[in-house]
C-alpha cells in the first residue's frame, strides 16, 4: 500500500532520514514512536510531499504501486494520503467548510457537504462557532487537532497519517477523538505517530515501529509498548 526504499531526506545540510526502507499494509494501523528529534514528523511530511524536504536520488516512494516520489503535494492528496499536522495551521479569511468544498469540488454538492461536516463536528464535540471560524484562527491546541480529525473523516482517506493527534488534548477529548478514530480506521491504513500510549488503549495497532536517527530500528507487537514505557528508547 504504501512502500518506502531507501528513503533519505534532508532539510538544508542535515541528513534526517537515513536510507529507511518499509511496507505499511493496506488496512493495517502503525504506532510510529521515537524519541524527539528522531524523524517521525520529517517521515510524515515526506509522505505528504512537502516541498521543504529534500529527497535522495535513490529514494523511492510507492502507493498503491504506484512511484509517487516526485508528485506534489495536490496530486498525492488526490490519490488518498491525508496528513494530520503536528502543529495544524491557521488560514485567515476560509473556514473548514469553504476549505473542504473547494477539494471537494465536483465530488460532493455543497449542502451534503455541510450536513455531514454538522453531524461530525457534533460526534466530535466541535462548537458550531468554532466551526464557522475562520480555520484554526484563535483556536486551542485541543480545538485544532478536532479539526484535523474532521477534515480525515470528511475526504476519507486510504492512507491518513496523524501526527501527535493526541498532544495537548484533555482526556475528555481524547476519548471523543479516539472513539472516533476507532471506527475511522476500518479499510483504511493508518499511522499514529504519538508519544502517548494512552491513545493505544482506544485504538489497538497491528504494528508498532520505533523511529530512531532517522532509521526504523525496531518494530513488533503491543508489547514493544510496554517494554518502552518500562525501559525508554535508550535500552532498545
Ligand atoms: N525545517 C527544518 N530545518 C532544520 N532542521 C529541521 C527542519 N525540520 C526538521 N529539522 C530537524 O530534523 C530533526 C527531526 O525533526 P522531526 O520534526 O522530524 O522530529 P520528530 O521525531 O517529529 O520529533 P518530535 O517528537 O519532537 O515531534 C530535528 O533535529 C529537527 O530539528
Ligand atoms: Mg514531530
């Protein structure tokens, strides 16, 4: 589904990831960890096509067989990856609805459109006047990542990676976003790159990988979880 090969990337002169080589399955779950600075977010934005990260030559990227490597950020959304920010951004004068409707366009009429953004922002305890905000703008850490879960659940992605979706929300909201994510992740593959393991007691991965220097040094089952919690990443 999504197959990385020697996958290098750099931002200036700094090698962040080093020759890193994985195959995430088609609807599977992946738990990304590793300790801060390790590469998760550099891996996820890479995955995106963000144009600040410099891939390597000999680096390869496919989804669904097919060499995404070179496409831009427009085309690989198109073709199913979503990314949930880290730090999600603000835009001033838009709002999720009108920002949705334009990726939309042609796909969804605008008023199933709006119903269906109502009826999820309600199952994720998103004020209407959040909502009719301009996107992110004045928004609480726990607000935004609200709102990166509802733009996953509305274009409904085959690959959807969330970067620490679970960081800076209250435990209240953690179970809202996770009961949803839960049953967001049927037939999709998912990447939660996270810091906590607490989200994992919603959502059960079927991999966990440790993200380390920019290379994947470990993956394994659950109960690598506990070992990290017991032990830190220095022991592995
Ligand atoms: N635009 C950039 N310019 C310079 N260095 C960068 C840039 N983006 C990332 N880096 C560096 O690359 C390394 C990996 O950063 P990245 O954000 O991928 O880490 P991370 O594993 O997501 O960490 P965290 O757990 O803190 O979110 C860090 O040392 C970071 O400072
Ligand atoms: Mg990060």
């Amino acid at each position: 589904m999504l197959e990385v090969t020697n996958l290098s990337v750099s931002v200036g002169r700094k090698l962040i990831l080093q020759n890193l080589s994985y195959i995430f399955e088609q609807n599977k779950t992946y738990v990304l960890m590793g300790p801060n600075g390790s590469g998760k977010s550099t891996f996820a934005q890479t995955i995106m096509g963000h144009p600040q990260y410099e891939i390597d030559t000999y680096s390869r990227i496919f989804f669904n067989k097919e060499n995404i490597t070179s496409y831009p950020v427009e085309k690989r959304a198109t073709s199913g990856i979503f990314l949930s920010l880290q730090t999600p951004l603000s835009l001033g004068g838009i709002t999720v609805f009108q920002l949705l409707r334009v990726v939309l366009k042609g796909k969804k009429d605008a008023l199933s459109l709006k119903r269906e953004i109502m009826k999820l922002a309600k199952r994720l305890n998103i004020s209407q006047e959040v909502l009719n905000r301009s996107l992110n703008q004045g928004a609480s850490g726990g607000e935004k990542k609200k709102m990166e879960v509802l733009q996953a659940g509305i274009l409904k992605p085959k690959l959807a990676i969330f970067d620490e979706v679970d960081t800076g929300v209250d435990i209240d909201a953690l179970k809202t976003i996770s009961s949803y994510l839960r049953h967001f992740k049927k037939n999709k593959t998912i990447i939660f790159i996270t810091h906590n393991s607490r989200i994992l007691d919603y959502i059960q991965p079927d991999k966990v990988l440790i993200l380390k220097n920019g290379l994947i040094i470990k993956d394994g089952d659950a109960d690598l979880l506990s070992f990290i919690e017991k032990k830190g990443f220095d022991k592995l």
